[in-house]
C-alpha cells in the first residue's frame, strides 16, 4: 500500500470548494429517474446523458470526482474517447462503485446487509486498470421500531472496514459510506443518536482492518429528522448536531468528509453544508458527494433531448457550483433565486 499516492488522491477528492459527483446509479435505479423524465433506459441513452454532466464546463470547477457504475466506467462517449478519460480532462478523478447491493440480514426483520466482498480482490485489480483510483461501498441503516440492531450496526460495518482494507491493499483510496436513512417518522435527536452509535462501530471496525484513516474519505448522512417526522428542524439545528455527532465519532487522521444527500431537497442539501462550513474550524475538509441533489435539475432540463443539452449542463453547473460555496461556507440563499 503507498499510503503517501493513497493521501494525495485522497485529499484531491476533497479538494476546497470541490466535491464529488455520484453518477453510479445502478440501471434499475437510473431507470426510474428515466421513466419520470419518459426517456428510455438504454445503454446510449444512459451514455449520452453522463457525457453531457461530464463534459459541461463547470465540472472542472466544482467537481473533485465521479463515483461510477460498472457499465459506465467501461463505456466512450459518442466521439470514441474513454468516459473515464472525459473526467479526467476536467481535472475530476473517476472512481467506481464496487459493492452489490443489499439483501435481508439473516434473522434481523427489515434490516439489510451490503454484499460484494468475493471476488472485490479480483475486480479492484480490473477496476484500477481501467482507472479508477477509489471506489465506494454503501451500507444502509434503517432507524423504525426495535431497530437498527446491533448485529446490522456492526455486520454492516465490518463488511464496510473489510471493504476499505482490500481497497488500500490494492491502491484505491475507499470512500466508506455507512447510511442511516431518513425514511422514517424519527426526529432528529435520534438519527444523531444511530448516527454515531453506526459511526463510532464503523472506525472501530476500520481500526481492526488496519486501514490507514488517512487514505480514506467518509461519506455519512447529516443528522436530519426522517421524511415523516412531525418535527421538522432547523437549518442551524442540523448543522450543530451533526458537527456535534462527527466531532464525536470521526478521527482528524481522516482528510474528509463527502456528504450523501440522503433524499433532501437540493437547496436543502446545500443549505445544510454551507451551515456546517460555517460552524467553525472543523478537523477535516467537509464537501459534498451528491447524485439525485446534483442531478434531478438538469435531468428535468434535458429529458432526453439534445437541443436541451446546454439548458442541461446550465442546470448541472448551477448545482455544482451552489454546492461548491457551500462547500467553503460562502453559499446564500439569494443566489439560488438570482439564477431562477
């Protein structure tokens, strides 16, 4: 492992005021943006769509790196050229998803585990040959009556810290993603709470695989109330509790930490970044790795048709470089309503 190329690719990926694109929704997930856009889902029409994102002009200015999916990292845009090679002309580094989704966890009812460990020695091999210099893992909490369980908490992130130790032994930096979802009825207070329990288990786990915590970025939820919480919360609340929760539970060793959207609005997305940026010095760069927050706007724009293409890229880079200031703590709300 060369941890000193591990860090620097590192820290590029949570390069200020740049974050990362997650453009590595599965087909069945990317056909259902699709279908609310009535584009078809085809191998092209998922090509051209991504070379458009990758090729607009603020890519090189707001985006640090793209998370893609298995067909995407092996496919060329319409010209011939590498996809990978595209991102990497707009200075971003292509990075690739390598788990296999979840299945049920084995005696925990509505709980899931993250499988792909067989056989991920063998296609990070591949995956770094064809360019890609990290990769991402999600694991998924979910908060509702009598769980998450222990056995989830901790299965799901030893699968996690098992994932990132066969990343760094072959040179590709992990983005360690353990998601508490915000599906439920739950208020604050308690995703901060599974927040850091999940947290905590996780870089316990990470500590007991050996992985190097500086050749590493984490991807974690905000501590948000659930979508049918009554109790709505704050900007300013989500922003202090999730600082609190990760001030808690994340080593400094870390070089950063990417965000997931979680399913938030995209102004709320950004809104609650720019607010944890401005919460004052924090031990680690904290920037985005968005995909429905960065994409819902120019996917709308585009609808699967090339005249709209540079309306689209418009929508894209306005979200990009939204997400950008906040990732620098300069984001206002005013400027989102300059650009309506």
């Amino acid at each position: 492992m060369n941890l000193t190329e591990l860090n620097k690719i590192a820290e590029a990926m949570v390069a200020p005021g740049r974050g990362i694109l997650a453009a590595d929704e599965s087909s069945g997930t990317i056909k259902k943006r699709f279908d609310a856009i009535g584009v078809e889902s085809t191998p092209v029409t998922r090509r051209d769509y991504r070379e458009m994102l990758f090729r607009s002009a603020e890519m090189a200015k707001y985006i640090s790196g793209v998370i893609l999916y298995d067909e995407t990292i092996r496919q060329t845009a319409n010209d011939g050229t590498p996809l990978v090679k595209l991102i990497e002309k707009a200075g971003a580094i292509p990075g690739i998803k390598v788990d296999k989704g979840t299945k049920p966890l084995p005696f925990c009812p509505n709980e899931v585990i993250t499988e792909g460990l067989d056989g991920l020695r063998e296609r990070l091999k591949e995956y770094r040959g064809l360019g890609a210099r990290f990769a991402k893992w999600r694991a998924v909490i979910d908060i509702g009556p009598g769980i998450p369980t222990y056995a989830c908490v901790l299965a799901n992130a030893h699968a996690l810290a098992r994932y990132a130790a066969l990343c760094q032994g072959e040179d590709i930096v992990p983005i360690v993603e353990p998601e508490v979802l915000m599906d439920g009825g739950h208020d604050i207070d308690r995703c901060a709470e599974v927040t850091e329990w999940v947290l905590k288990t996780v870089f316990q786990q990470l500590y007991v695989q050996r992985v190097a915590l500086e050749g590493m970025v984490l991807k974690p939820n905000m501590a948000v109330p659930g979508k049918k919480s009554q109790k709505r919360a704050a900007v300013a609340e989500v922003a202090e509790q999730t600082v609190r929760v990760l001030k808690a539970t994340v080593p400094a060793a870390v070089p950063g930490i990417a965000f997931l959207s979680g399913g938030q609005s995209d102004e709320d997305a950004t809104a609650h970044l720019d607010a944890i940026n401005k919460s004052g010095p924090l031990p680690w760069r904290v920037t985005f790795s968005y995909g429905r927050a960065l994409q819902a706007a120019p996917q709308k724009a585009w609808s699967g048709k090339s005249e709209n293409v540079a309306a689209a890229q418009r929508a894209f880079g306005h979200r990009a470089m939204m997400n950008g200031l906040a990732a620098l703590g300069q984001w206002q709300a005013d400027l989102e309503r300059k650009a309506a």
